[in-house]
C-alpha cells in the first residue's frame, strides 16, 4: 500500500507537470519576454536579417534585387518572419515533370 | 598589473545584487586577491552596511570623483580582509551627479593597484545602470526564480549586449530546492533555456545569510553556510577555476519521499 503510494508519481512527472505553477511561470514568461524582444527589434536588425535572407535565396534563385519586402510580424502569441521577394526568371528546376 | 572590473547589475531591485557584491569580493580576497568594491547607487547606498563598514564612511565615491578627498581617503578597509577596500556611494545626491566616463577614469586608476574592481549597479536601466556598466569588462546578472526578476534580466541582458559587454554570466539567487522539486519554481534549466545565457552560479535562499548580514558579515564568513559555500564557488569561478555549479537537489531517501508526500517540506541540500 505504502510502495505503491511511493510509486503513484515520481518527482520527475511531478516537477513536469504542466499544469504546475513552474510550467504555468515557464509558459508566461516565454510568451512575455518575446513579446518584449519584439518591441525592442531594432530596424537594422531586420536590415542585416534581410540582407543576409536576401543574399542566401540569391544563390538559389534569379531575385530582383528592387522588389522584396522583409518584416518580423506578431500574430497572436507567435512570430513570423515574412518576406516576399519577385524572382525575375523561374529557373527549369521548378518546372513540374 | 592590470586589474579587471565586473559589474554586477539585475534590473529588478531586491534580488540580491548587493549582498552578491559584499560576497563576490570577499571571496576574491579570501583567494589572496586585491579587491575594491564600488557602491554606485548614489543616493541609496547599502554595500556600507551588508559590509559592516557604515561607521567608518568619511569620504564617499563622489567626494573622489569631485575632487574633495584623494581617492585613497575614500577607500575604506574591510574589518576582516586585509586586501578588500569598499568606496561608498555619496547618501545626499544622485545618480545624476557622476558620469559614466568620471567612473571610468577612476577604475582605470584602481585598476593599475588591485586585481578585481566590483561594481555594484543600482535597480533600474537610467542613468545609475548606464554609469556602472559604464567601466566594466564583464557583466554579472543577478536574478531570482521569479517571473519578474528574469523579465528584467532578460532587458539587462539586451541592454548589456547594445553596450558591448558581451555574455555576461548569470547568478540564480535565493533557489528553494524543495519547490523546485515540487514543480512549483523555476529551476535552472528553465532560466537557461528562457534568457540564453551561461550560469556563473546558484545560490540556495538561506536563513544563515540574513542572520550574517544583520551583523554585517557577509556570509561567506560563515563556514555553515550553504549559500556562503555558493559564494565561494563562483569567486573561484570568476577567478578562472572550473567548479561544478553546486547541486541543489534536495535529499530523496525513502524516508524524505515519506516526508514530501506528507507535505511535510525539509530544506535539505546535498553538495559536493
């Protein structure tokens, strides 16, 4: 009776419960301090971000280096980078059969 | 020789950054170092009395900086360590009254006589925070298991980085193992994982550490004291040593399973 209470929960699913007040402070405080990131984003950051995001997609495809557009939106609780970028010709690779 | 200088700053007041700063730089001078601890928290000073040295102020840190004393009159010996020297925050002015490049000729002066320069940072990101960080090489945060606490951590931490003191190292203080064992507090992976920086090192909450400060001894003095032993692992690790972090975990005997699912909550550590 008295093992069978011992072995009921081990500390490890007790101390990662997540209805816990630790999981409950984890959860808050990632939710919080990326939302406070995000207002402190400075705009040479996504500068150099895109810059960099720009140069790597360049290798792969035939960009117009004019037309794109680059921003770190907040939707809800998540982050999304969103870019759009025109390819000035579509390489034969991307052609279906 | 050329001395090194670290700030230890939080954001959030209350954390411990003062009492983190007393140990530090009695630790390195218990480590045979030269030491000068600096209180820049104008108009709010408490390094004197965590220190025991309140009755001994004359000159302060902006008597120096203004050129009313030498700047060795504002230095105050400790009473145990021969090799520790604290320089007191002015009480009646503040934070305003220095700037970060008059705190920085001054280190660099101390810098040429003593080993470590350890900067307490007053609470806030304004003038008093941008002042301390002002002449450090390295940057120590302090924090607490608590949501507030590393949401300010993690500001400082940016604001640090912005500044160019790069990786600063985080201290967790006041760690109650038998929560953290319970779930209910953060233990030091969860802060790891949230604020992306290195642990320098966890202090447990200890009774011994409130007893010692009110009779202005800091508490790596006491022998006993688990978190006096904490302070002494991270002034070797601040020195260059590789100490494993202390092992917080509470005993788990059968007879302490028995204890805990009676609800019955003993603070007992194991260390090394």
């Amino acid at each position: 009776m008295l093992s069978k209470l011992l072995r009921s929960r081990t500390p490890n699913d007790i101390r990662d419960a997540p209805d816990n007040s630790r999981s409950i402070a984890k959860n808050r405080l990632n939710a919080a301090l990326s939302r406070d990131r995000y207002d402190l984003l400075s705009p040479g950051v996504v500068e150099l971000l895109e810059r960099d995001v720009l140069a790597a997609i360049s290798r792969h495809l035939d960009v117009d280096s004019e037309f794109h557009e680059m921003e770190i939106r907040r939707l809800n609780d998540s982050f999304y980078l969103v870019a759009s970028v025109r390819i000035q010709a579509m390489p034969r690779w991307a052609a279906a059969s | 020789m050329k001395g090194k200088t670290i700030v230890v700053t939080s954001g959030k007041g209350g954390v411990g950054k003062t009492t983190t700063t007393a140990n530090i730089g009695a630790g390195l001078a218990l480590r045979g170092h030269r030491v000068v601890v600096i209180d820049t928290d104008i108009g709010l000073r408490n390094l004197d009395v965590v220190m025991g040295l309140e009755n001994r102020i004359v000159y302060d840190l902006v008597d120096a900086i203004e050129g009313r004393c030498k700047l060795s009159q504002a230095m105050i010996r400790d009473r145990q360590l021969q090799e520790l020297y604290l320089i007191p925050a002015a009480q009646t002015r503040d934070k305003n009254c220095i700037s970060a490049e008059q705190l920085t000729d001054l280190c660099h002066n101390l810098e040429q006589e003593f080993d470590y320069l350890i900067i307490d940072c007053p609470a806030g990101i304004e003038q008093g925070f941008r002042n301390a960080i002002g002449p450090a090489q390295e940057a120590i945060v302090v924090t607490t298991p608590e949501v507030s606490a590393i949401r300010d951590a993690d500001r400082v931490i940016g604001l640090l980085e912005a500044a160019e003191l790069h990786h600063p190292r985080l201290i967790i203080n006041r760690i109650r193992p038998g929560m953290v064992k319970r779930g209910d507090m953060l233990d030091k992976d969860d802060i790891v994982e949230l604020l992306a920086v290195d642990i320098l090192g966890l202090v447990p909450a200890d009774d011994r550490l409130i007893t010692a400060t009110n009779q202005g001894v800091p508490v790596i003095h006491d022998k006993k004291a688990l978190s006096g032993m904490a302070f002494a692992r991270i002034a070797a690790r601040i020195d260059g040593d590789d100490v494993p972090l202390m092992d917080l975990e509470p005993k788990s005997g059968l007879m302490d399973r028995v204890r805990y699912l009676m609800g019955i909550n003993r603070s007992e550590y194991t260390h090394a």
